[in-house]
C-alpha cells in the first residue's frame, strides 16, 4: 500500500544536479529509476512481438495528442498574455468555462489559492520538455524556416516566463495556515532546482516542508488539512475539538520526502509516513471484491471517503464525511484519484468499469442529465500519473504482469481523456511581422488553428466542485490541474522511456 510513496522516498535521494547548461542533454537518470525504467521496457515486450512498447507508443495517433504543438501553444498564450496588468502575477489560472459571455478564458484567482502552483508546474513541465527530451518538441514544419526551434521558443525565453509566474511562490513556503504547500510549491520549484540548480528553490522547498510540518499533531498522527468547514450545510469550527484531515493530504506528503532527503531531516520523512499510514485507517473503505477484476487484481478493494474529522486527542474517527464529493458515503472520483497517488491499490479501475470513458465527478452521484453527465477530467488524469506510478513500484517488487495491467490502464485512460475531452479548439504557433524603421522583425504569436474556436484549457468536462452544500459549485470546465497532470503524464511516459 505504500510503494508510491517509497518509490518517490527512494528517487529524492539523489541530486539531479544541473542540465540546463547543455541545450542537447536528455537529462540526468537517478539509478534506482534507471533500473525501474529498463525493467518496464523489458516487461512491455510481447511475446508475439519484440517491438519495444516505446515504438509501438510513438505509433499511437492518439497519445501523440500528449506532445502536440496545440499544448506549448495554450500554455505559451495564457502565460503571456494573464502577465498583462498582472506582473508579478496577483492572480493565477484555476478554470476555463466551457459556456456563457467569458467561455474559453480562464478565470484568474487569488494567489493564495491552493491551485496557483499549477500553472507555474505546467510551464516548467514544458521546460523539462525543452531541456531533457528535446525530441518531443519538435514541431512538423508548416513554413519555410518555421521550426520550433526557430520560432524563437528558446529555453531561455521560457524559463523567463517559468520564474516570472514562479516568483511569488517563494514567499508564501512560510505559511502555516495551510496543507496545501505541496500543491503550491513543489510543480514549479522542485523542477526549478532540477533543471537549474537553482539553490533558492530548494531552500523554498525546505522551507514549505517545514511550515507544513508545523500542522503535524503527534497526538493523532497527522498533518491538519483544514482549520475549519464553513459550508451551507455543515460548519465545523473549534479547532480544540476538531482534527480535519482530507484525502488530498496525501499528495503534499512527497513534499516531505523530498525535503527530508535534501534537508537530511528524518523528521519530515516520519512525518509522512505516520500520516500515510494513519490514513490508511481513518480514510480507506473496504469495498467488495468482484468475481472477476478489471485491473488483474485479486486482493482487497478500497475506496474513500473525501474529509474525516478525527479527535485531536486521540486521532480517532468522529465523522467521516464530503466537501466536495456528493455523499459522505460516496466515492468522490477526484478523491480517489489523490489516493490513488499516495497508496498503491485502489477500486477506482473497478468503478471506472467499461460505461465511462472519462470518470464521472462521483462515483454514486446520480446521473441526472444523460446527454450531458457532470465528468472529471482531472480525476482521470490525476488518476493516470498515479498509476504509472503504481505500474513502477510494482516492477521493483517483481510484479511485471501486474505492473503491465495498470501501465495499459493509464494508457487507455489518457487515450479516452484525449478522445472525448481534448477541446477541439486547437492552437498554434505563428510569426507576426512587423516594421521599425528600416528593419523588419518577427515576433511568436499564437492563433487559433480555425479562427474564432479558442480555448486556453488543453482538457474540458473537469469539475472543481459539484457538491450541494458548497458555496461556490461549477463543474463541466478546463481545470488547470487537469492540464498539469495531464502534461505531467506525457513527461512521465518520456522519463521511463515510453515515449
């Protein structure tokens, strides 16, 4: 249950180090991961045919989606243009509408919000792209000269825009009032201190690891999520009788791991665990075993429930319970999908089933307009990064066959993520040439593939919150965590060299 964590234990250990020096660098191997990746590649040859899984993923129409001009092009406009009246930036992406007067714009937020350190996640995902697998940028040529490396979309100019969106991160990794430092922080600043040797940003790091360790009660074994719930339903405000914990904690808890290997801290790594593990018992449901499994799995099942209040003198279960799930009883499919990237087998395969190609947003929701389901995208991606994560782990514990299972599992989850939630309003890369004085220049621009069809989000059909009781509910939108994991997947199939 807890091989994604240890595997990302075991991947921290090592220094990266710097390769942005060298324009041609594929980047550097941890060896643990070296070994994980050359044990995948073995391990995804058939019997019937010695084609490495590789090459028979670089033939796939529909994951080629994952590294498509149309990608670099929306993130590229949006970190562009969002600087506008808002450098350094005081609001940052969260969600595209998919109808009404600003529909396929993305609406700016507070900084603070626990989803800013997506977008900043997303551009430096691009960068990693750009420094270590130059090979999947290499746009097909439409013009004479009209190359990406031509289109003036250097590694310098993107890292640019990286730190310009990045900057205002450092300064909240001292926060205590939040759990969410991991979400805020980590996407963009651990990738700029890999790909850079940027030492600030590991300090960074260090130090939002130990402000989120500030929230950690020994009493009960867990970090506090949330100081309260103030919903129309529900309102839970005494932090001396309450102990608030949700299932996203469990992805914040890599920062950890990570700090504790950079910081030589032992402290924030037990930490971590003593969380993960109290989870496992005040969060995971024992759902039913089917007669036949889906997935290839044959031990027990669970599900999860969204929020448990816990007793913060004893860390006991008082009240399970949904913020943004439909029930306290169902199965949020976004929070299955965060447990999923924290403990290694869950029922989302099971429930996810042959009737939905892109996950419900919950499991048990009623379904209330067939023509028009609430979906979410992002679960799904979320889901996918986790079980590559999984198929991974499983490989070093001499699992291949099993392994093999939840590798095609993210893969055909992708593939139905970029058939029915790609948006169909595409981007490109352009020239726009201008005059000054005797000279003629040329500028990058992004245009719409077909004039006048725009959407800045890659995905549709995610939902940041449909429950009844919310203050603010939307669903069916782009969701900027949808594209950074959803950019993320495409980086991970290239770093185990899938891709």
């Amino acid at each position: 249950m807890m091989a994604q964590l240890d595997l990302h234990f075991r991947v921290a250990e090592n220094d990266p180090g710097s390769i942005f020096a060298d324009s041609t660098s594929n980047g550097l191997k941890d060896p643990v991961v070296t070994g994980v990746c050359e044990n995948i590649e073995a391990i995804t040859r058939s019997d019937k045919d010695s084609v490495p899984q590789s090459e028979l993923l670089s033939q796939d129409i529909t994951l080629q989606e994952l590294f498509a001009e149309n990608v670099f092009a929306k993130v590229w406009r949006v970190a562009n243009r969002d600087l506008e009246n808002n450098n350094p930036p005081t609001a940052y992406p969260e969600f595209v509408p998919q109808s009404g007067a600003v529909s396929g714009r993305y609406t700016l937020r507070e900084a603070d919000l626990w989803t800013c350190g997506f977008f900043p996640g997303t551009l430096y995902s691009l960068l990693e792209r750009v420094s270590r697998y130059p090979r999947a940028v290499a746009f097909p040529r439409r013009n004479e000269g009209e190359q990406f490396q031509d289109l003036k979309l250097s590694r310098e100019n993107l890292l640019s825009l990286c730190r310009t969106w990045a900057e205002p991160l450092h300064a909240m990794t001292g926060r205590t009032d939040t759990h969410d430092l991991g979400f805020i922080a980590e996407p963009a600043l651990r990738l700029d201190w890999e790909l850079t040797g940027n030492n600030r940003s590991l300090n960074s790091l260090i130090t939002a690891a130990n402000s989120l360790a500030t929230r950690y009660d020994s009493r009960v074994g867990a970090i506090r999520s949330w100081d309260l719930i103030n919903k129309k339903d529900l309102k839970i405000i005494s932090m001396e009788e309450n102990f608030i914990v949700i299932i996203d904690s469990l992805c914040n808890l890599d920062l950890l791991f990570y700090a504790s290997a950079h910081s030589k801290s032992n402290r924030l790594a037990v930490m971590a665990k003593r969380h993960a593990e109290t989870l496992l018992r005040t969060h995971l449901r024992h759902e039913p075993r089917p007669a036949t499994s889906k997935s290839g799995y044959e031990g027990q099942l669970y599900s999860t429930c969204h929020v448990a209040n816990l007793d913060p003198r004893n860390g006991n279960v008082k009240r399970r319970m949904t913020a943004q799930g439909y029930a306290g009883s169902s199965t949020w499919a976004r929070g299955q999908a965060w447990a999923i990237l924290g403990y290694s087998q869950t029922v989302f395969l099971q429930r996810l089933g042959s009737s939905h190609k892109v996950p419900p947003w919950d499991f048990d929701a009623p379904v209330e307009d067939p023509e028009n389901p609430v979906l979410d995208s992002s679960a799904g991606a979320i889901a996918a990064n986790g079980m590559l994560l999984i198929a991974e782990a499983l490989v070093t514990n001499n699992q291949p066959t099993l392994s093999r299972k939840f590798q095609d599992a993210a893969l055909e989850l992708v593939r139905n993520l970029l058939r029915y939630s790609l948006a169909e309003e595409k981007a490109k890369f352009t020239f726009a040439s201008y005059q000054t004085g005797f000279e003629k220049s040329s500028a990058l621009v992004v245009d719409d593939e077909e004039d006048g069809k725009s959407f800045d989000a890659i995905l549709k059909n995610a939902t940041a919150n449909n429950n009844a009781g919310a203050n603010r509910r939307y669903w069916n939108h782009g969701l900027v965590y949808a594209d950074y994991y959803f950019v993320r997947f495409g980086n991970e199939l290239l770093r185990m060299g899938l891709a």
